[in-house]
C-alpha cells in the first residue's frame, strides 16, 4: 500500500493520504489495516528523529 519514504513531506502527504482513506471506508478490517500502515510510517519518523539526534 506504501512504499519507504525518506523526505518528511512526502511522509506527510503520505499520512495525509492514509487519514482520507481511512475516513471514508466501512469496515473495521479496512480501518485496521490503514491503521498499521500510518503506525509503520510514524514508526520510520521517529526513527529518522532518533537517528539523528544520535549523531549530533
């Protein structure tokens, strides 16, 4: 459904993209589904984050 993004603003509309899909369907499967994927895509962010604090 994604793909690995390193530029915050592609992230975002990324994010942005999985919200409106996850407004507009029906099922609950379907929701969950979304659901992880905006998890996998925070998780990769704040990983980013840490990353960089780290070499700082």
């Amino acid at each position: 459904m994604t793909s690995t993004t390193t530029s915050s603003g592609s992230g975002d509309d990324e994010v942005r993209q999985l919200y409106e899909q996850y407004q507009v369907v029906e099922s609950d499967a379907e929701r969950h589904e979304i659901a992880l994927e905006m998890g996998k895509l925070d998780g990769r962010r704040h990983a980013e984050i840490y990353a960089a604090l780290e070499d700082e």
